[in-house]
C-alpha cells in the first residue's frame, strides 16, 4: 500500500444534504465468515467494500469458498458448511485489519488444518495474546512471534473442548473469536464481558439459526450445530458517520442528514457522548433491518461543551474518539476521558498521535496513560500526520471546518480500509476537502 494519500482541508464550511456512508465493517466481516460456514447461499447487501473487509472475503477464497460480486456492495456467498474449509495454500493476509485477524483465529482453531495469518506493519504489532491464551486454553496451538504479534500459526484442533473464558478487557474481537471457536468445541463455550460491547456476531448467529444463550454480562454456544443461509442487509457503519456528526455538530449553520446508518445499542456511545456534549442530533424513522436497528441520523450545529465520558460510554464508542476529541477541541471547557487504554493499541496509538495533532493545530490536549484532558479552544490550521490510521485522517479532516487555515493531513491512504470515497463524499456535504 502506498503511504503517498495526502489530505487539504480548506477552513471552514458547514455540512449539508442527505449522506449514505459505506456499510457497517464489524457486520460486513462477519457476513463473509458466518455465510463461508454456513449451508446454502448468503445474499450480502450493502456490503463495505473496503480494504479490511476484501481481505476477509479473500482469505475465504483462498480457503476454497466460491464469493461472488455481482454488483457494488452486493456479495454472495456460496456456504461451504462447518467443515467445508480447504487448507490454505498460502498465507491469509489480513492487511491492516485486526478484526478479520482476530476472528479468523477463533474460526480456525477447529479446523482440521494449519493456516498461518500475516499483515501489515500496524497489523504486525498489535497484540494478539489475547485471542491466543483463550483459544490454547480450549486446545488449539498458534505460534507467534515472541511478543505475540502477527505473523501467526494457527495450528486447527478438531479436538476443542468448550471452556468459560472472563476477557479481562472489554473486546468484542476476543468475544467474537471464542465464539466462533465455541461453534466447533465440545461442550458449551461461554465468555463473559466486564462491559457491555458490540453483539454483532451473537445477533448474527441467530439469524443463521445457530442458538445463542444469554444471561447478564454472558453469553454461551454449544459446539456441533449448524448454521443456515441468510439474506444480510448491511446498515451504513455509523463509526463512519460519525465523522460527519461532529462535523455537522461543529460547523455553524450545518443541518445533515445520515441515512440508514446502525444504531445498535451496543455502538450509539458517539451519539450519547455528542449529546451530553450538547449536540443536536436526531433519530428518524427508526426501524430494524437484518435484525440490526437502523435510523437517519439529523445532525444540526449546536454549541457543545466539555464533558467527562461516563466510562460506560467508552467500550460503546471505541473507534469514534478520534472523532469525538475534535469535537471536545471545538466545545467550550474540558472534556475528559478516562478508562481507554484499549485506544493505545488500535491500528496507531490514539491517545498520541490525536494528542501530537490537537496540538500542532493549536489545541492544548493533555495525554494520559489511559485518555486524555481536552480544552477547547480554535484550530489554527497546519499539517498533522495520521500515521497511517484511517479514523485519524477522516477526524482531522473534520477539524477544518472551524481552522483559521488550512489543514494538511499525511499518510491518508488506509482510509480505504474502512471509507473508501470518503473524500467525494465530505466534499459533496461541504468540506473542501482535495486529495494529493
Ligand atoms: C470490532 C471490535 C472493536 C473495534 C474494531 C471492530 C469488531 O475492537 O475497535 O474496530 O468488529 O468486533 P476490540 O474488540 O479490540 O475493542
């Protein structure tokens, strides 16, 4: 992947018209794992044709699942059944992406062959022990380097027996990853959740039939059943339109309507935090498609202020914090997060880089072992570097609309991972924005 993609932001601006973003990544990975598992055709609708997302759908090809595209994402996907996987005949590389590493773990371990998983250099050092010291717990061998990053050996066990795992951190990967493992292990597989985090693969399970119990923070599968074909309907990732509500949020005289974005109680952290923030955004038209809750999503200016993040809302909005300190660096007073040291390990370390580019913008942001202190305060405009993580780019790319001057922002180019388009698309909303 080239690291040449560089973003200019023309201050100022406001946010306008009715916006689709690309479909919900957590939901297009798993839509290609469980529809490989399944018995029958799964018919993908909405799919994320992102980078992350084609390297899962690759690795299944590779594994021997015929996946065809018909037309923009649309996927469908001919099941091969629980054992219908082939020995891969080269190493699955999984890029930048850490879910489609972390399930793939959990789905291989009860294979009856060895699969050896690699990525990309952010990928390569993320850390993956805690998908490993589970999985050896129910009996599956991996290799790893020595500091348990990537690249792995899954070494498959037809042999795994059910175990009950408490994840010390909140990860819905982890989760997803025992999970799916659990489809192949004796016994019943059950894992508990210091907090509440995305429940797409539960969800999901049912919806191909496969049973699921939960009870309080704990969720179990029994080994040995089936899963059957299901029509997948895709809702738009609102991890990506979260980028556009803080813009709308903090760009004067913006009014924005999102379509058909997730609202699964289990992601809406963003929206809550923005609220409390003093945000004005509204829920239309709520429904359920594909048994995940969906709304447009109005999003009009408002003056925000600083807040501290309940810590309950943190597992909840994850992946929006770069989003969400670009909203704090615009709101009036201190914003506070605390309890998200999990930010340190994602495709960059949120926590520095966002503090280092806050700060070459001109706002006074105080890193933390596990958050960070913003004050709000005025973007002056200037270059920050994303360090490859797509969130950080499309987050200061947003800061524009309130600079004093332009904003530059390097090393863009795995925005495709999650938001291809993405440049189009803020520039048909309202922020001009041009790609170099
Ligand atoms: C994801 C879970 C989250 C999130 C990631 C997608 C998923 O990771 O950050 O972008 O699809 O399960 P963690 O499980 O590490 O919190």
């Amino acid at each position: 992947m080239s690291a040449s993609v560089t973003y200019r932001a023309a201050p100022g601006g406001r946010l306008g018209g009715r916006v689709r973003v690309p479909g919900d990544k957590s939901i297009s990975h798993r839509s290609i794992m469980l529809g490989a598992l399944a018995e029958g055709v799964t018919d993908v609708s909405g799919f994320l044709e992102g980078e992350d997302c084609l390297a899962t759908l690759e690795a299944f090809r590779i594994m021997g699942v015929k996946i065809e595209r018909p037309e923009p994402e649309r996927v469908v996907i001919h099941g091969a059944g629980m054992r219908g996987l082939r020995t891969p005949h080269k190493p699955l590389d999984l890029g930048n992406s850490g879910t489609s590493m972390r399930l793939l773990c959990g789905l291989l371990a009860g294979q009856p062959f060895s699969a050896t998983l690699i990525g990309d250099a952010s990928l390569s050092r993320r850390p993956m022990k805690r998908v490993i010291e589970p999985l050896t717990l129910m009996g599956v061998r991996v290799e790893a380097s020595p500091d348990g990053t990537a690249p792995l050996i899954i070494h498959g066990n037809t042999e795994l027996h059910g175990i009950d795992y408490v994840m010390p951190v909140a990860s819905a990967q982890v989760k997803s990853a025992l999970l799916l493992a659990g489809l192949y292990a004796q016994g019943r597989t059950c894992v508990s959740e210091p907090a509440p985090t995305r429940d797409h693969t539960e969800r999901m399970l049912q919806g191909f039939g496969y049973p699921i119990a939960r009870h309080g923070n704990t969720v179990c599968v029994q080994g040995g059943g089936k899963l059957r074909a299901m029509r997948i309907r895709v809702p738009a990732d609102i991890s990506s339109a979260a980028f556009f509500m803080v813009g709308a949020s903090i760009a004067e005289g913006s009014d924005i309507v999102l379509e058909h974005v997730g609202v699964n109680p289990t992601r809406i952290g963003v929206i809550n935090i923005l609220r409390l923030m003093g945000a004005n955004i509204e829920l239309l038209n709520e429904r359920t498609a594909g048994g995940e809750p969906v709304a447009d999503v109005r999003v009009r200016s408002a003056r925000l202020h600083g807040v501290f993040i309940p810590a309950e809302q943190v597992p909840l909005a994850i992946d929006e914090f770069p989003a969400l300190f670009i909203a704090a660096a615009c709101a009036e007073g201190e914003t506070v997060l605390q309890g998200a040291h999990e930010l340190r390990v994602k495709e960059s370390d949120r926590i520095q880089v966002m503090a280092d580019g806050l700060d070459a913008l001109g706002i006074a942001a105080r890193p933390t072992p596990d958050g960070m202190v913003i004050q709000g305060g005025a973007f002056s405009g200037g270059e920050v570097d994303s360090h490859g993580d797509h969130r950080i780019a499309m987050a200061f790319a947003m800061a524009a609309l309130r600079a004093g001057a332009p904003v530059t922002i390097r090393d863009c180019a795995n925005v495709n991972t999650s938001f291809p388009g993405f440049a189009g698309r803020a520039r048909s909303a309202g922020l001009g924005i041009q790609q170099v």
